[in-house]
C-alpha cells in the first residue's frame, strides 16, 4: 500500500513483508513465540558463518520473561533443549488430535518435541480474552485472543494517557545539543511536516525500519547516523526463512482447531551437526493451515531433508508438519522410555502414564 515503506529487493534472495499498521507485524503473525536459542548469538564461532552477537542469551532473557508476563504467553516449563529457567505465566494450549499425531511420530523416532509456546492467552490475560482456538490467528482473533500489540501494549498505554497519531511517517529523529534524541520529525498523509519533542524516544520499526530511521536521522553530530560509532547499523540482519510440508490423513484431526501459532515444536535439528559440518538448522512445528511449518535459523551447507518419517499431515480440516536439517544428539539426551522430552505430567494439568500423550 502506498503507506507501507518501499523496501529495494530486487538483488536480494527474500522478500520481507513490510506494512505500517497499529501493531505493527504482530496483526499479521500467528503468535507462535519461540526464543532464540544460545547458539544463536554466536553463530560465527559456533558454524563459521555470519557474525556473533555483542550479547548473549542471558543478556536477554530478562526481558524476555518481562515481555513474556506482560503479554501473557502460553506454554509449559522445562523444554530441554532450552536452557534452565523459561518459565511462562500461562498454561499451554491443548495440542490437539494434530499435534498428537506429530508427537507420536517424534515419539517412534525418538525425536524431541514439546507443546507449544504461543503468545496466546488460555486464560483471561488483561485486555486479552481466553483462547477458544478458532484457529484464525493469522488473519485476525474474534475472540480478541492473539497478543497483537495493539491489544496487548496499546490499551494499557492509552490508559497511562497515550495518544496514537496514525498516518504518520517519521523521518528523522532530532536530537538536542548534547547529541541526545528529543523529538521525531514526521510527515502526514497530505506530506505536510511536524515535530514531536518527546523525553524519550523509542524506535520499534523491526530490523529494516529500525536501522533505515537511525541512518536517515544522521546529522553534524552523528554524521554516519545516530548510535552507529560502530559502523554497523544497518549491518548483519537475520530473517527467518519458511517452508512447508503438507500431508494428507484420513483421520480426522481437526485441523481447523487452533492455535495456529504451533501445536508442538521439534528441536531435533536445531543445532550444528558437528561430525557433518553441517550449519542449516531448522526449527519444526506442527501448526494448522495456514501457518508457517518450518523455521529455518540460520543457514551454511544445505541440510540433508528428513520430511518423510515425521507424520507430516493434513486432514479434512487441514494441517501441516514439516521437518527438515540434519539430526544432531546436542538438543537434548536420549531416553529409554520413549521420546527424548516428552512432557511431563503437568501438560494437561493431571497425570497421565509415562509415554502417554494429551487428549485435548
């Protein structure tokens, strides 16, 4: 749309999806909710590819559970491919008939999986309403369900007395003699310029509007932009990219059933392969149509694809699974009872037998 930011793709292999909206890309994300991991940050020294981070996984984890409790995300504790501590203030969702049958076959080929994690409330969250898994999270919650942040952080803000100026596109950030950011320069729809002084200013434009604003804010005091001394704003950018497998069952998995962020998630093949040198990792869900199945982190060497041993399914209602990446013993133990992380007995909330899976 002609508000929207033009984004220059033409030499690039992937084409970011870039829109201006209240809320921002979360209206149009199906509220899966994963975690980088801790290889994620160093992946320079961990596949020789990229550069690592300034930071690390520990660095952020405390804002990630601050966002995590404030939003109100989904999903169970003690994911063993993740380190110790990720907790979340909601229960998960139930995985439904779909994501128990992703989990068996994760369970016969001694896959790691667990249920999961979405920024979906299942209970009464704030301004957010209790999931009832209409499985429409990509396209918009009638329940008012999915923590989109024009309903997760807006109303909250407006009630501390904020004011949202919609057609508006910054230019510039200005900032004051001592170099320090006091204001923004935006335009309106009818190209007509303003200024905003402000006592603090925060960009949230993603890891392309966020650099572009920062680069075009340059001035006599930060002639190559602001907080760019080191020269790498605008540098180094990580996306994620998507594939799909889609499979069809005879079972009736009601596949129509939500959340479609994820149902389960496979670590399996998340991390480096070290004996094959191997630094294509994939991040695989189980997730109802039309969600994103498979989450590509980083890439090297094309990975050797295992789609056909996971039950990759969709049913009469629809659903899809995919599995890709080279196996690797790093994300977690084996284990003699079964699958290597099935959950605990605390899924549902009651016991269960060791090995056995969720009804809901």
């Amino acid at each position: 749309m002609p508000s929207d930011y033009p984004v220059e793709v033409t030499d690039s292999d992937m084409s970011p999806v870039m829109f201006n909206a209240v809320g921002g890309s979360t209206i149009f994300y199906g509220a899966e909710w994963p975690r980088l991991m801790p290889s994620d940050f160093r992946v320079r020294t961990a596949d020789g590819v990229a550069d690592d981070w300034p930071i690390s996984y520990n660095d952020l984890a405390p804002y990630h559970d601050e966002v995590d409790k404030f939003i109100g995300v989904s999903g169970l504790e003690g994911d063993p491919a993740y380190p110790e501590g990720m907790e979340f203030p909601l229960p998960p969702a139930p995985i439904g008939p779909a994501g128990r049958k992703a989990a068996e076959g994760a369970n016969k080929l001694g896959w790691h999986w667990w249920p999961g994690t979405n920024a979906i409330p299942t209970h009464k969250h704030k301004a957010l309403e209790p999931c009832v898994r209409w499985g429409t999270c990509e396209f918009g919650c009638p329940q008012g369900a999915k923590a989109s942040f024009d309903l997760a952080y807006w109303p909250h803000a407006m009630k501390a007395g904020a004011r949202i100026q919609t057609g508006a596109r910054v230019r510039q950030v200005l900032t004051n003699k001592q170099g320090l950011a006091d204001g923004v320069l935006w335009i309106d729809q009818a190209g007509n310029e303003h200024v905003q002084k402000a006592n603090s200013v925060v960009l949230c434009g993603n890891g392309i509007g966020t650099p572009r604003l920062l680069l075009l804010s340059a001035n006599d005091q930060h002639p190559d932009g602001l907080a760019n001394s080191s020269g790498l704003v605008g540098r180094n950018l990580m996306l994620h990219p998507n594939c799909s497998v889609v499979g069809f069952y005879e079972d009736d998995l009601k596949s129509h059933r939500g959340p479609a962020g994820q149902m389960i998630h496979s670590m399996q093949f998340y991390e480096t392969d070290p004996p094959a040198a191997s630094c294509a990792a994939a991040r695989c869900t189980s997730s109802p149509p039309p969600a994103r199945s498979t989450r590509s982190r980083r890439t090297g060497r094309c990975p050797t694809t295992r789609c056909g041993d996971l039950p990759s399914t969709t049913s009469h209602g629809g659903r899809r699974t995919a599995s890709c990446g080279r196996r690797t013993s790093k994300t977690c133990p084996k284990s003699t009872t079964g699958s290597p992380s099935t959950p605990s007995d605390r899924l549902l909330g009651h016991p269960r037998p060791q090995g056995a899976l969720p009804d809901q």
